[in-house]
C-alpha cells in the first residue's frame, strides 16, 4: 500500500509507547495505515486470531476500547510530544 507523504511523515512521528512489543507496534501502526485484520495479518505472516489477541493486548496496555481509540491517543501524544508549546504544559 502506497501512502501519501504526508501521511507516511505523520506515521514516522508517531509516538509509540515503550510498553508495547515489538509485534503489537506493527500491528498498531498497520492499524494507523487503515490495514483491516486479514490484511495485517497476511503482511505479518500471522493469522487473524493472533492479530485480534495483539489488538486486545494494546487496548489493555494503553486502556483503550477500540482501534480508533487507539490511534486517536497515539496521534494525539505524537503531536503534543513535537509541539513545544503542548509539551511544556
């Protein structure tokens, strides 16, 4: 999937927690791109399951109900985290 390079900068910037695995981390970040499960998991040579249990392992570390929820708080971290004006606050 080809991404715009506005999108790709904003995927680059985005502040990934440090208690996530490895695997969870390419999970959320296909999740950022608009990846469904089967799409995931097909690219990360997993299966469907095993992709649903990593998505419920990062709604548990980042208390989160959903995948939207999830990317909204990344995305949110991300820009408070590059926005001087945010992070001193």
């Amino acid at each position: 999937m080809s991404e715009s390079p506005r999108t790709e900068g904003l995927l680059r910037r985005l502040q990934i927690p440090q208690d996530l695995s490895a695997r969870e981390i390419q999970v959320a970040l296909r999740g950022a791109r608009g990846l469904d499960t089967k799409t995931t998991a097909v690219e990360l040579g997993l299966s469907p399951k095993t992709v649903d249990t990593l998505w419920r392992r990062i709604y548990r570390k980042l208390n989160c109900r959903s995948r939207s929820e999830v990317l909204s708080r990344l995305l949110a971290e991300s820009l408070i985290q590059s926005n001087p004006f945010m992070a001193a606050s």
